[in-house]
C-alpha cells in the first residue's frame, strides 16, 4: 500500500467509524490538525483511524470541518525535524505527536503551537512536561507508561515460564525510560529470584549483537524495553527472538502481532482515541499546559500461540485464560 493509498484508508476509515457525532464550536470553521508519526502510514491505520474516530465523534468530520496534515517519517528518526517544521509552516491550529521522536522534533519546531503527545513512555523525565498534573508550556496529552510497567512484564514472563531463572533485558541507552524500565524489571526479577542480563542497542546491528550476546549468557527469555528504536524494529526483534529461540516479553500488543511471544500494555488504539479530547478542548480554548497527563486505565495481556509453539514453550492455562491468544 502506496502512501496515498493509505492516507485515502484512514479517511474512508474515519467516515466509517462511530454513529455518534457531537456538534462541533464554531460552525463552519475548519480547523487544521498536523499528525506527526515516525511510523508509516500503512502501518498505523488502526491508530490513526482511532485518532479519526475520536474527532468524529465530538463533531469534527475531515473533509468538512477538520483537515489533517499526515506527516509519516516512515522509520527514519532523520525526517522528523523537517516534518515538523513543515507542519509549522503550514500554521496548524494543532499538532498531535505520536512516540517521543515525534513529540520531542515537535517542540524543537515550536514552542506556541499546541502538541498532544498520543503516547510516549516518560513524559516529565523526556522533559515534555514539568508535571503530570500541571505540564506546563504547549505540551501536553497522554502517557503509555513504558517505563513503569517493567515490573509487570516480569510478573507475567515467570507465569508463562515458572522455571525461567536468567532473563535478558534489551534497552536503548539513550531512550527516555531507559532508566525507569531498568529499575522496574530488575527490582521484580530480584523479588522473583531471577538474574538479569541487560544488553543495549541503538542501532539495527547492535540489536542482532544483543540476541548473540544474550545466547551465549544463556538467558532463557528476554523482556524488550520500551524504545523508538525498538517500536520501528519491532519485526527485527521478533524475528531475531525465534531464531535464537528466546521466549519475547513486549510493553505493545503489535509486537506480538509481528511475531513476539507475549506483550503486557495500555489496550492498542486507546491513547489516540483520547488524544482527540485534548485536540477538542484545545481547539475549544484550553491551554495545554493546564490540561494534566493523563496514563492508561485499561490494560491487555496477549499471547502468540503460533511463536509459543515454534519456542516449544507450553504456555499454562491460568496465563491463557487471562489473555487474549493470537494464533
């Protein structure tokens, strides 16, 4: 799918989507939103088009009131600045800014126009925000809790593997909740009984290093940090996971899609759903700054059973009656 072609889906999706539409201010204005993503456009429909569901159903229609600026860097980390500056150019009224690549060329691009963070792991410690509560500044928006749920992602790896005893931990040093991801995984696997083996990565060759590096220390499954890097290599990782049959640990359900083992997060689409209410109370004269972080309050545990089955992992049912299971 060609970017026109998938830009053309989000808008038939948008159209299709939600029965309720609210009345939206001012009557007659058409309000432009810049959308900045370092991914694709084909391979974020199902987030965009819940980003387009939410503006529909408090009353913005694209095409008749709303016209949104897509701007997709498609994995290169380079583009987004110059993305960004475009979407200045062009004098949005709104810019909504997906990961923290995104969001942080944003606020290097503009410091009065308003930017709703979709998702991003650590907003105060990214210096997006000063609080969670009172962001300050033109930031503001919703967090994925990347950096907090570590603990979890242990607690739910050791039920699918009670005899795991060495775990992998793979970051970026230079992400955002590198230090928050440490300290929650190693904490709960210190609790569990369970050594941990932290390798890092900033690049896609370092990455293959890291799987070779965990092999040769024998670790018998490995939890994926939260990372830019990580989200547009995620089928690198997964792919890399079963060739040294390594049992995956994600914080994102599209990980498991692409072939990881398990993920534990924030329900998929969620956030850009929500972020439309920020975009709405912005455009109806809120300040950013004044509108508190909001976190997740729904969250999913998913199981591949096609990778389960190809590690020859037995996943046990009490995990299984928790999750939803991809096969």
């Amino acid at each position: 799918m060609n970017r026109r072609d998938a830009v053309v889906a989000l808008v038939a999706l948008g159209a299709a989507t939600g029965s309720r539409v609210g009345r939206a201010q001012q009557r007659g204005k058409v309000w432009r939103v810049g959308y900045l993503s370092l991914g694709s456009a084909s391979g974020n429909l199902e987030t965009s088009g819940a980003f387009l569901k939410g503006m529909r159903d408090l009353g913005y229609v694209e095409g008749t009131n709303l016209i949104v600026e897509w701007r997709f860097a498609d994995g290169n980390f380079d583009r987004l600045p110059g993305l960004a500056a475009d979407l200045v150019r062009l004098k949005v009224d709104v810019i909504v800014a997906v990961a923290s690549g995104a969001i942080g060329a944003a606020q290097k691009a503009t410091t009065t126009i308003p930017i709703v963070m979709a998702t991003t792991g650590d907003p105060v410690g990214s210096g997006f925000v000063k609080s969670l509560a009172r962001p300050g500044g033109n930031i503001t928006g919703l967090s994925n809790m990347g950096g907090d749920t570590g603990g979890k992602l242990v607690e739910w790896l050791v039920a699918a593997l009670p005899r795991l005893s060495r775990v992998g931990v793979l970051v970026t040093p230079t992400s955002p909740t590198y230090r928050a991801i440490l300290e929650s995984v190693q904490g709960a696997a210190q609790k569990a009984g369970i050594k941990t083996v932290v390798v890092e990565a900033s690049n896609p060759q370092d990455i293959e290093n890291a799987f070779a590096t965990m092999a040769s220390e024998r670790v018998g499954a490995v939890v994926v940090g939260s990372s830019p890097l990580f989200g547009v290599q995620r089928k690198q990782i997964a792919d890399l996971a079963l060739k040294y049959r390594l049992p995956s640990m994600f914080g994102s359900r599209i990980d498991v899609e692409v072939g990881g083992f398990m993920a534990f997060g924030g329900v998929r689409g969620e956030n850009y759903l929500r972020s439309a209410t920020y975009v709405d109370k912005i455009l109806k004269g809120a300040k950013p700054g004044d509108l508190p972080v909001e976190q997740p309050t729904q969250f999913e545990l998913v199981v591949n059973l096609n990778t389960a089955k190809a590690l020859g992992v037995t996943v046990p049912q009490a995990v299984l009656t928790r999750a939803e299971v991809i096969q």
